[in-house]
C-alpha cells in the first residue's frame, strides 16, 4: 500500500492526529501509517462521512489485488465461476446472434453496430453471473464475444440467402455448403467490420470483470479489521 491508500483508513480512524509539518499522522505513535494490509489501531470514526478518497471509482485487476489484503482476495476468487460465466454469456452470445439475423431478414439491413450490442451484452453477463477478478474471465469474455458476434454476421447471411432462394432459415442452415463458410465469411467482411468486431472483443473483455470500486475496496479492508 502506498501513502495515499493507508490514509483512506487513517482519515476514518478516531486515532488520527494532524501535524503541522508531516500532515496526517497516527497519536498513538506520532508516526505517518507505515501498515502494509491492516492497521491494528484503526478505530472507526463513526462521525466521518462519505468522503472523496471513497468514491465509487471502479478498480482494475491490478488494483484490486494491490489494495485488498491477501485474505479478501481469496474471499472474492471462491465466489468466482468462470464455467457458469462461460455457459449463461454463450447462452447469450448466441441468442443476441440469433436477434441479429433475424433483425437483417426483417429489415432487408445487416447492422453492423449490433455487435456492439452483442460485446456488451456477453461481457455484463460475464461479470454478472462469473463474478471474476482473474484476468482469465476477460479473456473468455472476448473471446465469446468474438464467436457470437461472428455467428449473428453468418445468420445474417444465411438469412439472406434464405430470402433470395425462397428458402427457410433453418432449411438454409443445413443445405449450405459449409466448405464456402470462410469464402463467404471474407466476401461480406468490411473495414467498419473490423471496426465493430473490435469494440465487440473490446467489451466483451473489459465488461467481464467483477466491480469493485476504491469505496468496495475500503469496507471491506474495514470489515476484516474489526472481524
């Protein structure tokens, strides 16, 4: 912990005392917080209130593990499920795909911006129900984001050909010539393509993770010392 995280807990502790020359220091020792995890002393000061220091800024991986002590870490990765992650977002992945084409039929449009949506959706629903903080959750959270978005680009075109043929979906589905699928695939591939496919693996990684805000990440430092 550096300076700035031990006087999150020094500025709630009814221990604390302001010198004119170190600024906030301990009156138990006349010393600035040199703690590592916990400080023993700390007694809440039931009269503070919510201050900036604790605001709900959400931490990364590296922080999380930087800020919590060893304990809550361990706490937090037995509460993890990464293969009920995996099921529910493929689950989703696939459902928002099976949207999309059925949305390009419809319309006579494939929109490319709804694999936005698809990114997004897979990685909340990663971090919803895997309550991951390792940085495996991101990786499988992109990496399903990328194949449900490649599938809801293949329905669309399936559904396409569906329609010019005068054929039905899932009559499409199993006539089709699957040694043309990467042929196919590159000739309705684009730049904006790429672009949408992007942000869809961008989200899909970076919504994947469990939220622990610097406000998580002191109550529950303040928890474990009164336990």
């Amino acid at each position: 912990m550096n300076h700035q995280e031990r006087l999150l807990f020094c500025k709630r502790c009814t221990n604390r005392k302001m010198d004119l020359q170190q600024g906030l220091i301990c009156n138990l020792t006349g010393e600035k917080a040199n703690f590592e995890h916990e400080c023993k002393e700390f007694m809440q000061d039931e009269t503070v209130k919510e201050m900036k220091a604790t605001a709900d800024v959400s931490l990364d991986t590296n922080q999380i593990k930087q800020r919590l002590a060893p304990e809550i870490i361990e706490k937090l990765k037995m509460e993890q499920n990464l293969m009920f992650g995996i099921a529910i977002s493929a689950i989703v992945g696939v459902a928002c795909a099976v949207l999309w084409g059925i949305i390009t039929v419809t319309t006579g449009f494939q929109i490319g911006y709804m694999a936005v949506g698809i990114g997004a959706a897979v990685g909340f629903t990663m971090r919803k129900f895997g309550k991951g903080i390792d940085q495996i959750f991101g990786y499988w959270g992109a990496l399903l984001a990328f194949l449900s978005v490649a599938l809801g680009n293949f329905l669309s075109i399936i559904g396409f050909i569906a329609e010019q043929e005068g054929m039905g979906l899932l009559e499409t589905l199993f006539m089709f010539d699957y040694s043309y699928f990467p042929e196919v695939m590159m000739a309705t591939f684009g730049i904006m393509d790429i672009v949408f496919y992007g942000i869809a693996i961008y989200e899909g990684f970076r919504f994947s993770f469990r939220v622990i805000t610097d406000k998580d990440a002191f109550e529950m430092s303040t928890i474990k010392q009164r336990a």
